[in-house]
C-alpha cells in the first residue's frame, strides 16, 4: 500500500499591507496575537505534548506519512529541527521556497516533525489565492491522504463557497483530509444586513445604533468588506476615519480586490497612532444583503463572534479547528466561533495552541499553532488504521475530543478538544466492515 501522505498548508499570515499577497493574511491581530515567529527547538512537555511523547515510545511516530506545508514565508530547511525530515521542496508564484532564518512555515514543520517525528516532509512556498489552489492540486495529484491548512484568507464567503473553501471540499471528494483553522477573528468580526431597520443615509448602524465602529490595534491597517455573490452587482464601500473625539477626517475608502471572484474590497494603509473608526456606506435603498466585515490587524469596537469562521475552515467538509489554551483550560477569546453563514457547526474540534508558543520568538499561537496539532494527530492515526476514509478519520477525532465547552456539540469547540492517545488507540482497535 502506498504511503499515506498529509498535506499541512500553513499559510501565515503575513500581511504585505502593499501588494497582494495581503489576501494571505496573519491569523490574529499583529499587535495582540503573535503568529508569524520561527521556532528553534521544541521541547516535548508534559501535558497534551506529553501525549505525543507517549505514542512515539509505542511505536507510533508517522511512519510511512508525508507531511506537505504550504507558506507565504518560505521554510528553512537547514533548520535542525526539521532538516532530516525534508523531502521536497517546490514554489508556487514568487519567491523561492526555501528562505533561511525564522519563519511561520519553519515553526509549522517543527510542530509536525515532534508530533509525528518520522513523517517526510514536503514544502511549497505560494503567494496569492490562486497558487494557493495549484499548490492544493498539485498534491491531491501525487495522492496526498491529509491537507491541514493553518491560512486565513479573508473577504471570502462564510458559507464554503468561495474558491479557497470549494479547494478544500473538492480535496476531501477526491479522498484527502483536509484540516483547517477557524480563524482568530471572534474579537474582529462583524457581519449584519443592509436592510431596513439597519441602514441610514446610505450608512450601516452595527451596534445600538452606531454607525462608527471603532477599531483597537497598531499602525498597519487592513479590513475587508465582502458580501453575497447574489449582491455582486450591487456596490458597499468601507471607509477608515480619524478622529480627535470632535471632528472626524476620511483617510481611506476600500477598494475592490481582483484576485478572486468574490465580491470584496479591502483597506491597507499605514497610519500614524490616534483614533480610528470605520463606516460602511451602500447604496440608497435597502437591499438585504448580507455584509461581513473583518479586521486580520485591528480588534472592533461592535464585533459578533458569531460567524467569525474564514475560509478554508468555511468549507463544509473540512476538520475545522478552534484555538484552546490549555493552560486555563479556555477557548482562547480571539478563537473564530460558528456556526458558518449556512448553518453549520463550523467549529468541529479545538486543539492546544500554545503548547510551542515558548520555542517561538514572535510566539506561535492562535489557530495555526493548533492546527498542525491536530495535522499531527491525523498522520498517526492514518499510520496506526491504513484503512481510514476522510470521513472516518474526522468522525474519530471528534468521537474521542474531550468535551471542553457547553454540553454536547457547540459552535465554539465543536466536539471538544482532540485527544492524541485516545484517538490513535480507537483507530488500533477499530474493525472493518
């Protein structure tokens, strides 16, 4: 039988607030939540770490897995941590794929590499939705069995239509895991609806009335406004205002972006510190259609964590995964929440997102620091049950998660947080048939 392979797109959040690739944004705001540090060792601890550490002295360790990362940053392959491991390296649009020094990419393939320690690995630099999407077939092609995509792209729709979801669920059709992170974005999300009792003078009220949500965050602004395809004719604008409590200046108006087929547009600027607040103007009437604004830098003054989930965790077969700080036993607060703009879940289960943070200069936690967690987890259980479908190895995931929320299923941990031991001694144990 072949190798089973996982494919971990960790695309980092690294907002170029000037060309394009600010679509690949980081995955929590840049002056709150570190995601984009490199990592220089990693130390096997007590706790959920522990658990990997007790499956490897069992023999379990990714034997036979091949474990794909796909980044913005590149990877340093001369790193110690993850040089044995390299099998391949390859680039998607600019850059080379391999970039020496710290990186998001590099600090993703450690976490695989102590998780599943004799898994390959296989590295892909990209740079926009659509080498996105090459890189995603490219190793759907060569029969991947898991893609694990720790990546936020924004402007995208919240209920898996959008290209970098259908990636996804077109992924797992053909046979591949795909696990992908929720977000960070429950303290830099709203979204409501251009109607009736909500618009005034062309303007939207977010909360109680107000038409001016006020943003918290550092100099270097980015906000996407996106809405529904059915509207795609119709034009809302995003506006960034400054303002001394008295008077207010306009300093930039969104533009729309071109690099998908989703109707969006999005602010990038850098700005001096003092008081911001946005405004989102539509057209003259009411239209109904459904307005989502977030912020990858800037927490909101009027934000709804619900339906925070972004794309490719909106897609509807993926393993979508929270944040969870295990330390105290708490989703984290920025951690997305569901359900997704359809309906759905949207969380399926959380996962440890600071179980490195300590190796990482810049810190690596948030929802890609979860994720290849969990992308860890999937490559040993493929390694423990060959057998496994994409559907079954979720439904093992979330059948052996430790509820950590409310009671039952939720739409902020989903089925609860993954246990690593629990999950791999089901697979051993399962039979066929």
């Amino acid at each position: 039988m072949r190798d089973r392979t996982v494919l971990l797109l960790a695309v980092v959040a690294i907002a170029s607030l000037t060309g394009s690739i600010a679509v690949l944004a980081v995955t929590g705001p840049t002056d709150a939540r570190p995601d984009r540090g490199g990592l220089k060792s990693v130390s096997m601890a007590n706790g959920s770490a522990g658990q990997f550490t007790e499956l490897h002295a069992a023999g379990v360790t990714g034997s036979n897995v091949s474990v794909g990362i796909v980044d913005p940053t590149g990877f340093d392959t001369e790193s110690k941590a993850i040089a044995g491991h390299v099998a391949e390296t390859r680039a998607f649009g600019a850059g080379p794929a391999d970039e020496t020094g710290e990186a998001h990419g590099t600090a993703t393939a450690v976490v695989v590499s102590r998780t599943a320690p004799d898994a390959d690995l296989y590295l892909a630099r990209v740079d926009s939705v659509d080498s996105y999407q090459q890189a995603v077939d490219w190793l759907v092609r060569e029969d991947v069995d898991v893609v694990v995509a720790p990546v936020s792209f924004y402007g995208q729709p919240g209920d898996g239509t959008g290209p970098v979801a259908r990636s996804a669920t077109q992924a797992t059709e053909r046979g591949t895991v795909f696990i992908a992170p929720a977000g960070n974005l429950a303290e830099s999300h709203w979204s409501g609806q251009y109607a009736v009792d909500t618009v005034q003078n062309q303007t939207v009220a977010f909360t109680n009335g107000s038409r001016q949500n006020y943003i918290r965050g550092g100099t270097k602004i980015a906000v996407w406004l996106s809405w529904e395809q059915a509207h795609a004719d119709e034009d809302y604008t995003v506006e960034l205002y400054r303002t001394n409590g008295t008077d207010a200046r306009l300093v930039a108006r969104s533009q729309p972006y071109r690099g998908d087929d989703v109707p969006n547009e999005r602010i990038v600027a850098d700005v001096r510190p003092g008081d911001y607040y946005l405004a989102i103007r539509g057209p003259a009437s009411p239209t109904g259609a459904r307005l989502r604004l977030v912020s990858p830098t800037h927490e909101l003054q009027h934000a709804s964590t619900r339906n925070s989930i972004v794309a490719p965790g909106t897609a509807r077969k993926a393993i979508t995964v929270g944040a969870y700080n295990s330390r105290v036993e708490q989703l984290e607060p920025f951690s997305s929440r569901g359900p997704t703009v359809d309906e759905r879940t949207g969380v399926d289960i959380v996962a440890p997102d600071r179980k490195f943070a300590a190796a990482a200069p810049d810190g690596f936690v948030g929802s890609s620091a979860a994720v290849p967690y969990v992308g860890g987890t999937a490559a040993l259980l493929l390694e423990a049950n060959k057998s496994l479908t994409p559907h079954e190895t979720e439904r093992l995931l979330e059948r052996t998660a430790r509820d950590v929320g409310q009671p039952g299923l939720d739409n902020e941990t989903g089925h609860g947080a993954v246990r690593p031991v629990r999950a791999v001694r089901t697979a051993q144990n399962r039979t066929d048939g």
